[in-house]
C-alpha cells in the first residue's frame, strides 16, 4: 500500500486565523508543519482518502525571539533554527542538543517544535529538555490564545490535550534565574542518528553553599506514556547534600515518577537501570 | 491565501529553472522530480527519511524528498544532484568521489553528495568526526563511510585554497568558510 495523491485533500493556511477556520469548517483534517511523521504513515498507505491542514505557511508561527523573560519559539521553528540559535546554544544549551540528536540532519531541517509537541510521542527527544525548563505551550482556538504548562500537555501516547478546535501556536521557555551548576542531556538509542530513543534524559541541578542541592531538575523521555519530570527525586533532593546515600535514595525514587515497559526497542528493566545510571552519574560527586 | 488546492500547477524552481507541476498537491516531492521533470538522481530507499538517498536539497538546506509533499515546495527552490555537474564537467565534490572511490553501487551517492555539497557549501570544516556526524542521515552499504568522508575532506581542503582566488558561489566553485555548517 501506498499513498495515493490523489485521494489526498490539500487546506492551506496563510495566517492563523485561516488556520483555525479551516481546522472549524474541516474537522477531520489532519493539520501537518514539516510532516517528517506524518509522511511515513502517509508512504505506508496509512492515510489515504485523508485531509490534511498544511499550517507551513503561517509565517507568524515561525519566529523565534527572545524575550526579556526568556525565549518564543513559533511553532513552526524548526529543529535545525533552534539548534542553530544562538540564544539557545547559549541560554539552553540541552534544548540546543536534543535538537541536535533528532532523526538527521534531514530531518531537523524540516521537522519543528510545534510538530513535535503536536505529535505527542512518548519518545520526543527535545520533551525532557523543555520540561527541565518549566516551558510553557502557547495554544490558539476560536475563543483567543492560552498557555499551559509543557509538561501538563500530553493526555497518552499520542494525545495532547489540545482541544479540536486548537492549534499550537509557540513554545516559551523562560530563562532560569540562575546559570546551573550541572546540566546533562542524554539520549540513548541504538545508535546516534535516527534512532528512536530508549531512554532520554535532561537534568539540571544548582547547589547552594556547603554543597547543599538548591534546586535539581530532571525529566525522562520514552519512560512512560508522556514525559516525565522526576517530582519525588526532585523533592527529596531538595535541601540535601549530594552523598552517596542520598544519591542512592534519589536513582531508587526515580522509578516513582515512571513507568517504562517492554517492547521492541529495549526492556523496562533495562530503561529503567540506564535511567538511574545517568542519574546517579549527573548526581555523583565530581 | 487559504484554498482548497486541487490541480492547480504549482511553480518550483529545480536546479535553477522555474518549473510548473500539474497534479495532485500531495504527490511527494521525489515523485515529483522522477516523474514528471525526469530528474532521476534522487533515489527512493526507505520511504521512511532513514536512509537518506532521497536528499535534495531545499532552499539550500538537506531534506529527504520522500517526506515532503509537493505542495510545500511550492515557490521554493529545490536542487537536486543534476545541478552539480556543469554539461560533462563534473563538480570539484563529484570528481573528489571519483578519486576516492567513494561510491560504489551508487544508489545512496546522489543524496550523499548533496548533504556533502551543503556541507562544503555552508563553509564546514575538514573535521571528520563533524562531516561523520552531518551525514549521518545517509546510509551507505557498500563503501563503510571512509572512502567517503576522506571525499568530503579533500573537497573542503581543496576548497579552502580555492576560496583565496575565487567568490563566485556554484558547484563549480567554493564559497568563502563562514564558520557555518555547524
């Protein structure tokens, strides 16, 4: 089976909102930004006799400004803009590297932010850089424009809760108050490019005088249905100096806040133990 | 301009010629290019954007054409690797591969080529573990990547001596290292 083109019905938008009465006069149709997910399905035959609303030529959706509070990336902005961008190689370097470790080259010159939120896959790689950043997700509808927590936007594997009728129009990653002591990004897959991840990780820690944890952020990706941020780790650490013990602690806590199961590409027992190693490793003592 | 669009031609500028397409809006790229403008270089491997033998190269920037569909190339300029060679005079990238040995049953070299020439082209270092990493999106089965990445050195080497007496941009000759490409 293939696509065929034919079948397929092609609604362009121009601006936002010609996007959004599109989206109301077409319900069923699917909308798509740089498509690298939707086009595989879309090969394989899955999607044909389908509508698609192709939002890539919303241009208000594609900037990515700095703001005196942090960073606007339109929904549309790309893994390779935002990989490139120099307040984000400078002021979020993790989100700058999990741009970097999507799909290829190829595929971070078409793929984007809103695309990758949209698509809600357990295993987005840029997901566990944005939730240590407490982004925010910036939603268009008919009744105006709201904003929700990032990582309070995923209902399931492949959902969002992003209503029928809504759109993802940018992501706002606010900048932290103060540079991170530690900061680690880790994806591992089968091999660099293109793999899908088994686990992927991004921490930030600040430690206060003495040693003592400030403020440690960590979030897991491909761990459990949605991204995951490490609350019960996260809480305990608070306040603690950084012992074995209490790095111990920590790695074991680790598992309250995920649920990692078995499939084709790795176990949940090895996530799991992988998981708790970048842990401890981002934890230990240097 | 929101529209319903249907068989409407759509205009893309390939290999520097405006070209009109007149069909289905959602026909791939790649199909596009193979079947109706004839430019065959482009190659169909996974149809899932893995392995990279479909590259052309998009306003400049590698994308696999299996994954975009026609309409979002739509006033956009798209190369594939028919813009490398000038007449019978392949490009200084094209004649490094010949020296190299660096394409062997050939299926992957049109869209290795293009993620080459973007990265010379972009002003990217002889670093090969950078030129690895770059074009890790195209899979090779036959050569083992060396013959190729030595290609690629050669070529930005070459091209950095160049670029002291030349300024004109095309395959043929170098742009001048911005310390872009990464």
């Amino acid at each position: 089976m293939r696509g065929i083109p034919a079948s397929m019905k092609v609604f362009k938008a121009g601006s936002p909102a010609q996007a959004l009465k599109l989206l109301a006069d077409h319900p069923l149709a699917v909308p798509i930004a740089g498509g690298t997910d939707f086009m595989v399905a879309w090969n394989m035959g899955l999607l044909n006799e389908k509508s698609v609303l192709d939002l890539s030529g919303i241009r208000e959706w594609t900037r990515v400004e700095e703001t005196p509070s942090g960073l606007r990336a339109g929904a549309l902005a790309t893994h390779a803009e935002l990989r490139d961008h120099p307040v984000v190689r400078r002021r979020f370097p993790l989100l700058a590297q999990a741009c970097a470790s999507v799909g290829s080259v190829q595929i971070q010159n078409r793929g984007t932010i809103g695309g990758n939120i949209a698509n809600a896959s357990p295993a987005g790689d840029t997901f566990p850089a944005l939730a240590v950043y407490d982004a925010r997700v910036s939603v268009a509808g008919r009744d105006g424009m709201r904003s929700i927590p990032f990582v309070d936007s995923f209902a399931g594997v492949k959902k969002t809760i992003l209503g029928q009728a809504e759109l993802i129009s940018a992501v706002d990653i606010p900048f932290p108050s103060a540079k991170p002591d530690r900061q680690v990004f880790r994806k591992v897959g089968t091999r660099t490019s293109q793999a899908i991840s088994k686990t992927v990780a991004a921490g930030l820690l600040w430690l206060g005088k003495g040693g003592i944890v400030k403020e440690m952020r960590f979030s897991l990706g491909s761990m459990a249905p949605t991204v995951r941020r490490l609350r019960a780790a996260e809480g305990y650490l608070a306040g603690r100096r950084l012992t074995p013990d209490v790095v111990d602690t920590a790695a074991q806590l680790l598992a309250k806040d995920v649920s990692p199961i078995d499939d084709f590409r790795s176990t949940a027992e090895y996530r799991l133990e992988v998981s708790r190693n970048i842990l401890r490793s981002f934890l230990a003592p240097n | 301009m929101a529209r319903e669009a249907c068989d409407k031609a759509l205009v893309i500028t390939v290999n520097g010629r405006r070209r009109a397409y007149k069909g289905p809006p959602f026909k791939r790229l790649l199909d596009v290019l193979r079947e109706d403008f004839g430019l065959t270089g482009a190659k169909e491997g996974c149809g899932e954007g893995e392995c990279g033998a479909c590259t052309v190269l998009l306003d400049h920037a590698p994308v696999a054409s299996c994954l975009v569909p026609a309409s979002q190339a739509e006033g956009r300029r798209v190369d594939t690797v028919e813009s490398l060679a000038r007449s019978k005079a392949l490009s200084p990238l094209q004649k490094s591969f010949m020296e190299e040995a660096a394409s062997q049953c050939g299926i992957c070299t049109p869209g290795i080529l293009l993620t080459a020439w973007s990265w010379v082209k972009s002003g990217g270092s002889a670093d090969p573990q950078a030129i690895r990493e770059y074009l890790s999106g195209n899979l090779c089965r036959c050569t083992g990547y060396q013959s190729i990445v030595d290609a690629v050195v050669k070529t930005v080497r070459r091209s950095k001596k160049e670029s002291l007496i030349r300024r004109q941009v095309s395959p043929h000759d170098y742009l001048p290292p911005r310390g872009g490409g990464k």
